[in-house]
C-alpha cells in the first residue's frame, strides 16, 4: 500500500505567508493531480500554539534567524507562523482538501519544535502519523511539501529510519533558499528516491 504524504502545506508557507517558500505555490496543481491517484491521502500541518518557544516574538531581544535552544535541542527561531486555527495554519488555498483522509498535527507542545511529521525535533513525542500508516498496511511513502529542507527533509529522514520506502516527489517540493538540488542529492544518499510527478499519474508512460 501505497501512502501520499502532504507536508506543509499551509497559507503561511506560500508566497505572502509569514515563513514563506517561492514559488510554493507551483506545488498546489500537483498536489491536486496527485490526490486521484492515491488511495490514501495524508496531510501534515505545522500546528503551533501563540506561545511557541520556535516563535522570536515570545523571547526577548531575539529576532527571527538567530538560533537558542529549545527542549534540549538547537532551535532556529522564526516569525509567527501557523497559529492553530488561524488563517496561516488553514491548508493552502486552492488545495483540494476535501481529498485528504486524515490530519496530523506537528509542533504543538510550546517547549520544543517539530519539522518532521512523525516526530518532534527532540525525537520524544510521536505525532500518531507512523502508528496510522502502519495500521493501514503502507510500506511506501510519497512526500510533497515545503519547504524542502524542513518538513520535507525531516519527515524524509525519520520515514527512511522507520523503514519507509520512500520517494520525494521532484517537482511537488520548493525549498526556502537556493539549495535545493544539493538537498534532493542529500536525501537520495540517505536512501530516498526521487520520481517526478508525472510518472505517478494514471495514464502515465
Ligand atoms: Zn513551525
């Protein structure tokens, strides 16, 4: 069984959003496209409570970029984004979400991040994203998100670790600076593979 894996896919990480990926956009239609073809559809959302020790606004004299720790591990510090229930956590506009079978919700706890789906960035707490997929019999995963070198990357890492066959769907991941390809490299060496789109879709080949 196969598993589409939506990562990030919110108002905030899209252009005009407060974390936002260029050309984040572009991802939408494939995901919509994609969606058809899969039987199951899994979306993973940045989740943060206002208090979020992620967020540069809830320490004093810390900007966004600049780096503390956060339970127990380094933290990179952001704008505000993805408030729970608030316009920049919605999934992104355009998206067909009434495809998606289920939700998980990352970075909930204040005291530490989350990037990966499955796990927070301090590896304690699990999402419920690997129990589920394990419940529905899936053995390969297909990631499509952003940005690429957090969500992507992260939920990359830990699905392989889990034994996840994994894929990364090329042209369904933007990354937020300029290093993308070099990423895409770095994810085939720990064991991922790379598939465009296209050769997912029903009338493929
Ligand atoms: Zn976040």
């Amino acid at each position: 069984m196969k598993a589409l894996i939506l990562i990030d896919l919110q108002n905030d990480f899209l252009p005009g959003g407060m974390v936002e990926v260029p050309y984040g956009n572009e991802v939408i239609p494939v995901a919509n496209r994609l969606m058809e073809a899969f039987d199951l559809v899994v979306a993973v959302r940045d989740w943060h409570p206002g208090n979020h020790g992620c967020f540069a606004a809830n320490h004093l004299w810390r900007r966004p970029g600049q780096k503390i720790e956060l339970g127990g591990v380094e933290q990179l510090l952001w704008p505000i984004h993805c408030v729970q229930n608030s316009f920049g956590a919605e999934m992104a506009i355009g998206l067909q979400e009434e495809k998606i079978h289920r939700h998980f919700f990352k970075g909930t706890d204040p005291e530490v991040d989350s990037y990966s789906g499955f796990f927070d960035n301090a590896h304690q707490a699990d999402t419920g994203l690997a129990g589920f997929l394990h419940e529905k019999g899936v053995e390969e995963l297909y990631l499509l998100g952003v940005p690429l070198e957090f969500g992507v990357k992260y939920t990359a890492l830990d699905a392989l670790a889990l034994g996840f066959r994994t894929w990364i769907i090329e042209d369904g991941c933007k990354p937020q600076s300029a290093e993308g390809d070099d990423l895409m490299a770095e994810l085939r060496e720990q064991g991922a593979n790379l598939i465009p789109s296209i050769l997912l879709l029903p009338n493929a080949g």
